[in-house]
C-alpha cells in the first residue's frame, strides 16, 4: 500500500497516460502542502513539453536516411520532388526543434493548434509528392514522404494517448488508398499495395515506440518524485531532531542544573523557570512555523555577533575576530543558516564541556569558502575515546555537509578544544 500522500501507484499512471497522453500542465503550479500526486503530474508535464523534440529529430535523420536510400535504388527518375520534400520537412522540422527549445517547451495551450497544423501540413506533403511523382517509382516516393507522418503519430500519440493514434493509424488506411490514385495508379497495384502495407507497419511501430516513451518518461519521473518525497521528509526529521536537540534538549538540561541559592528564594528561581518555558516556547513555535528564509541585508559577521550575544545569556564570553574577513554577502541563505547554527552548537559545547566561559571565534576566508573556527582553552577531551555525540555527528558536521561543507574537532585533554566549519562561498 502507498504511503499516505505518495505519489499515484506506477500502473495507475501508465494507464492513465496511455489513455490520454502526458497530464496538461496545471495554471497554478501546485503548493508544497497540497496532493503529491499534482505534484508529480506537474512535473511530468514540464517535463512533456520538450518530448516532441524526439519526433522531431527522428524526421530530420529518417528523411535524410529514405532520400538517399530512394536516390540509390532509383537514380534520378523522380528526384525533384522527393528532394523537394526532403529538404522542406529537414528545414521545417529543424525550425520547429529550435523553437520548442527557445519557447520552453510545446506548452499545453498552444499543442491542440500546433499538432494539428502538423498534420495537415504531413498530408499536404503527401499529396504533393505522390501527385507530381512518376508512376513508376511513386510508391518509393511516397514512402519518404510519409515519413512525416509518422513522426505525427507519435506525437500524437504522446500528447493525447492511444486512442488518438490508433484513430490517425485507421485513418491512414484510406489516405494511403488516395495516394496512389492522386499517383494516377490503381489500387490493385502490386508495388503500391505492398509499400502501403509497409507504410501502416511503420505507423504502428511509431505507435509502439511512443507508448514506451510514455511509460519510460512517467514511470522515471514518477520515480523521481517519489525519490524526493523521501528525500524532503527525512530532511524534515533530521530538522525537527536538531530543533529538539539544539533548543528544547538544551533548555530542559539548563534547568535542571541546580544552582547555589535555589532553595532560599524558590518563588526568584521558579518566575526565571517560568521566563525561560515561555521564551522557549516562543522560539520552538518560530522555528516550527516560519517559511524558509530568502536572504539576509546583514553582514555574515553580524550573525556571528547575534549568535555570540546569545551565548552570553549563558555566562560564554565570546572574543569574535573578523579582521581579516571581507563580508560581502558571498553566502547563500541556506549556508549562512547552517553555518550560524553550527557555530551555536558549538559554542553550547564549550559551555557544557570545556570548563571555560571563554572563547575565541574567528572568521576567516579560505580554500574558496568561508571558515569559522571556535577555540576555547578548556580542559579538553581525548577524540579517540569519545565518539561524537548527536551534537557534533548531526548539529555540526552532517548540518555543514547538506550545504557543501565540513566540520572537525581537534583537541587534547587539558589543552582546549578547536571546532573548524567550512563552507563553500
């Protein structure tokens, strides 16, 4: 059974895009809370908009490859219209690759009209040849041109579904029959019967071949979608786990350390108590809530600042050095984000751990990035016989490499601890 809120099951979509074609791309663009499975439709659509360009290519190679296997088998006799047409549909359809490309794509409100132009332009094409074509070699003739047709009813096919097409291969039958009188031949012609039967083989095989598009293409982006459902939601755990560790964990283990003087004034120590619940609450309440952050006016180093006041709520002194730093803005929102919570949790470190109020910050360019190093001269601990805890695996350095960075811990017992985090600018 699909998760709840997952996308549509892959048969259900194959079915549905055989029937009808790629998903029309929807006005609005579907909200990240709404039906997932509108968001892979979505998806899928864009992506649909560009698949045209297969039928496309395959006319500018299949008319070349016919006209030259038709000049081998032939010579000269019927030459100027067969090349006539090649290099008609070789220029028109290469001027229709370019402008799907430079337009985004065949969008929706625009496919009906232009799918149907294409048709009637294939069956003019067809019409033309086989009319000025000679008798002895017009059913070569119209094998080339009909190539253009059977690019249309692969696109047909992608665009409205099956039905559509199997329509346009029924069609056919008696288009290929007027054909051959329009070449003032009789349709019990050996040759015209035996290319027409060739004709509608090659039509059935574009249709088979587009239906496997159309399942390649939803069933992949189905699968993508899918993909990043997972991926967002096991983004959204790890983010509520370094929000309960990082402020709700933090805060219970503050009051629960006894303090000299708790017993004597209860009633001072119970309204601080209650003080530091609601400002909890309060920021637990804005972490949950808030949209993602777009961008910043204020300096990297002002954040630092921000960060290091809020430590001193704490007891931390934090010395913060930047004189050498240029802050001009280099970093993105989400480094700048995750870089800043990172130098948090490393400060909360030093003020559990290290047996020091006192730390030195610095903020410096290097290595194509922005580093920040936290170095306190505490009592220090020996790496190799204490493995990270939560705060270092997860706060810190898996926090930096989600943005592309990394962080490490270096220190020694009785000789401080140095915290490096590292992000590209």
């Amino acid at each position: 059974m699909p998760e709840a809120g997952s996308a549509a099951p892959p048969r259900a979509l194959v079915r549905t895009l055989l029937r009808s074609g790629t998903p029309a791309e929807p006005a609005e663009p579907p909200s990240g809370d709404g039906d997932l499975t509108a968001v892979g439709d979505a998806t899928l659509a864009r992506a649909a908009r560009y698949w045209v360009v297969v039928p496309l290519a395959y006319r500018i190679a299949a008319f070349v490859k016919v006209f030259i296997g038709f000049t081998a088998a032939n010579g000269g006799l019927g030459l100027g219209p067969v090349l006539a047409a090649t290099v008609f549909a070789v220029a028109a359809n290469t001027a229709a690759v370019a402008w799907v490309l430079r337009s985004g794509g065949l969008r929706a409100r625009v496919t009906g009209r232009a799918l149907a132009l294409d048709l009637a332009v294939g069956v003019a094409l067809n019409f033309a040849v086989a009319a000025t074509a000679p008798a002895a070699v017009q059913p070569f003739a119209v094998d080339v041109s009909w190539t253009w047709l059977v690019g249309a009813v692969a696109m047909w096919a992608g665009t409205s579904g099956l039905p559509s097409a199997l329509w346009l291969l029924a069609g056919a039958v008696p288009l290929r029959a007027a054909l051959t009188l329009a070449g003032g031949l009789p349709l019990t012609d050996q040759l015209a019967v035996t290319r027409s039967i060739g004709c509608m083989v090659a039509l059935a095989v574009a249709i088979v071949l587009a239906a496997g598009i159309l399942i390649l293409l939803g069933a992949g982006t189905r699968f993508a979608v899918d993909i990043g459902i997972r991926r967002g939601r096991e983004a959204e755990r790890r983010r509520t786990r370094r929000i309960m560790h990082d402020n709700v964990l933090q805060t219970l283990e503050a009051l629960a350390i006894s303090a000299p003087g708790d017993d004597a004034d209860a009633v001072t120590r119970l309204a601080e108590v209650r003080s530091v619940a609601k400002a909890e609450a309060a920021e637990l309440r804005r972490r949950i809530t808030e949209p993602v952050p777009t961008g910043s006016t204020r300096g990297f180093a002002v954040d630092l600042a921000g960060v290091a006041t809020e430590m001193a709520r704490d007891g931390l002194r934090t010395q913060l050095v930047a004189a050498d730093f240029a802050d001009d803005h280099k970093l993105s929102q989400d480094r700048r984000t995750a870089m800043c919570d990172a130098v948090r949790e490393a400060l909360r470190n030093t003020v559990k751990h290290s047996g020091t109020n006192q730390v030195v910050l610095r903020v410096e360019e290097r290595d194509g990035g922005i580093a920040v190093v936290a170095r306190d001269q505490g009592q220090g601990f020996d790496v190799r016989e204490r493995p990270p805890g939560f705060g270092i695996s997860q706060s810190i350095v898996a926090r930096l490499a989600e943005v592309g960075g990394h962080g490490t811990v270096d220190s020694q017992p009785g000789r401080g601890t140095r915290v490096t985090m590292w992000v590209p600018s």
